[in-house]
C-alpha cells in the first residue's frame, strides 16, 4: 500500500502536510486562464480573487496558489512587472483578510517570488522547475517550500481542438516515470545546493505538460513512485486538464468527474498535495479516498 507520509521532518508553514493529502486552491489573477476562472478581466480583480478565496476557505482548501501568468497551451508570456501587477495586489488583500492561510504564489520568476515572499506566502510553485537561476538561491535564503513541477512541454509544438482545447505534444519518453523522476532529479540538486532543505522540495509530475492522457494516467497512478525514488513530497495538479477531457470526451467546464477520479486516485497513491479549481467537491472526494485507504 501507498504511503502519503515519507521520513521527512515535520512542517511548519503547512500544517497536516506529510500527514494527509492537503488541498490546494488555485486562485488565477489572470485573464487567459484554459479553465475559464481568471479574475483579471474582471472590473474589480482583487474584490473577485477575494471573494474566490472566501468560497474555497470556507470548502475546506487547506492552502491557496495564486498566479498571474497563464500557461496554458498557447499562452503569451507576460513580463514580472505585469506579473505583480496582477498578483500582488490579490495576495496583500488575501494575506490581510486571512492571515492564517498558507499562500503558494505561481510564477517562473525570482521577482515575482520575492515579492510575494516578502509578504508573507510561504511557498514557491514553479512549473519552470529553475528555469530562473535566482529561483534556488532565494528559496534557500527564505526557507519557503519550492514545488518543481516536470515540463517537456514545446510552446511551439501545441494542437488545438475547437471543444477540448489546447495541447502540448508529447515527446518519446522510454519509461515515464522513471524519465520524469531523472529529469526532476538535476533542479531537486540544484536546489539543496543551493540550501533548500530537501523537505521542502516538493515535486510536481507536471500532468498535461507534455505528455499523453495515457501517461498523465500513469503518473497518478505511481505519484508514490514518484516520491520514494526521490524522497520528497508530491503535489498533483489533475484539475480539469485536457487529458481528462480526451479520455471522456469533455469540454473544459465538463471534467468534474474526471478530476475526481484523479484525486481519488491520487490521494489513495499517496499525493501530498491535491491542486484543484473545485474546492467543496475535492476536498470531499479526498477525505472519502483517505478513509476508504485508512480502512
């Protein structure tokens, strides 16, 4: 059986982490979002990011993520001052009108991270995996966790379909999760080089980034590999992404379902962190899988 707590110290910042699958909700200040849930075209971003972390508080999200890039198939990179400018203003609101919820802040650059790490969020999620060189060093110097999520995903290698939307063409993997386990392992180096403690470096297969419904389904499934091979803790992002929608056929606003058979699953393979759009009904599902595991 799939053990969720590895022989890591405990946490600080996020309590219950090592202990259950915790849950993560994302909060997009952005707006160009695949999931359709960007708050940045709104009228008033900030009032809608608050209000969306409000909901997902009170559903039971143990943590929340916010970005302000899209990295969706297709997306436009955006420069670090634009960055802040939609993400800084929704953590300082959030950090004030809930101080005591751990904030994770998405982006790719050291910039934006310190930033936001000034102000109080305790963890990193980079997709880049260090794609920055900065990213490391002010992790370490800070003591926040950092995610590093796998990507062999190709900007310019991405098909489009009218109802399932975007899609990073996947390359030739010889062993999926023994390649994603390869691949993380060189940033997992730099990183405790760098001075992050290894136990908090979290990894992040990096579902929909390169790579086929098929061996999206297989990294849920081994998420436990995943982590004894590397000795860190795992995060899942399975929320609505288009494998699911392959696999059933389903529009972006259609994969509820889908994304709670991988959270269960997840959580019943040992994920230590579950990032999802729909709070209530994933915090649900996990805690069902978690009992169903524990009997």
């Amino acid at each position: 059986m799939s053990r969720i707590a590895l022989d890591l110290p405990p946490t600080d910042a996020l309590p219950g982490l090592g202990r259950r699958s915790l849950i993560m909700g994302i909060v997009n200040a952005t707006p160009d979002s695949f999931s359709g849930d960007g708050v940045a075209a709104r009228r008033d971003p900030v009032a809608a990011a608050v209000e969306r972390a409000a909901v997902m508080i009170a559903e039971g999200a143990d943590m929340l993520d916010i970005g302000g890039e899209s990295t969706r198939p297709g997306s436009i990179p955006v420069s670090a001052e634009e960055e802040k400018r939609r993400v800084l203003p929704v953590l300082a609101e959030i950090r004030r009108q809930f101080p005591s919820t751990p904030l994770s802040i998405d982006t790719m650059k050291a910039e934006v991270a310190a930033a936001a790490l000034a102000m109080g969020v305790a963890m990193i999620n980079d997709v880049s995996a260090l794609g920055d060189p900065a990213m490391a060093p002010l992790a370490a110097k800070t003591g926040a966790y950092l995610v590093l999520m796998h990507n062999r995903g190709d900007a310019a290698a991405v098909t489009q379909d009218p109802k399932l939307g975007g899609q990073y063409e996947a390359p030739v993997y010889a062993n999926i999760v023994a390649d994603v386990a390869r691949d993380l392992a060189r940033p997992f180096e730099i990183a405790v080089r760098a001075g992050v403690a290894p136990e908090k470096v979290i990894l992040d297969p990096g579902l929909g980034f390169g790579k086929t419904a098929e061996q999206n389904c297989t990294l849920i499934r081994h998420i436990d590999k995943l982590g004894s091979m590397m000795k860190c803790r795992t995060l899942l992002g399975p929320s609505r992404k288009g494998f699911i929608g392959r696999i059933l056929d389903a529009s972006v606003d259609d994969r509820l379902a889908g994304t709670a058979a991988s959270v269960a699953v997840g959580v019943f393979c040992g994920a230590n962190i579950l990032r999802v759009h729909d709070v209530k009904f994933m915090a649900r599902v996990a805690k069902m899988a978690a009992a169903i595991r524990a009997r």
